[in-house]
C-alpha cells in the first residue's frame, strides 16, 4: 500500500491524509494506538465529482469559515 509520506503533494484533512494518484483521490487515516486503519480511493470520475460538489458549494463553505473566524475571534476577545 501506498501511504502519503511518498508522495510530495499531500494535505492532511481531518483526520485524513490525502493525495492524488493518476487524477484519483486516495485518503488514509489511522489511529495512534489502534492496529486497523483506513484507505480509500475515489476514482477519477469520482474526485471530479467531489471537486464540482465543493466548487457549487464554495459560497457556502466561504461563509462557513467567516462565521467560525469570526468566532473564534469573538472567543479570544473575551478571553
């Protein structure tokens, strides 16, 4: 298997390790002190819909992340 220490592009997400192979996304996680872990492929077809699904929905996500900047912010203000 394949794990994202050898390939120079990669991102971790969550709790997710991520790269792209040949167009395709390929995802790891594991778990210190758990024995399994898990890998997942998505093919190219596939990563091109997750990509169209984020671009649609980047307004969305834009004002997701104001929203927690701004309250993030708001926290350490009254810290």
């Amino acid at each position: 298997m394949n794990t994202p220490h050898n390939h120079k592009d990669h991102m971790k997400i969550g709790r997710y390790q991520s790269w792209l192979e040949d167009g395709k996304l390929k995802l790891y996680y594991h778990e210190f002190g758990n024995p399994s872990g898990m890998y997942c492929t998505l093919s190219a077809e596939e990563t091109r819909g997750l990509l169209e699904l984020l671009s649609r929905n980047s307004d969305g996500i834009n004002e997701a992340l104001y929203m927690n900047e701004k309250e993030a912010h708001s926290n350490y203000a009254g810290l």
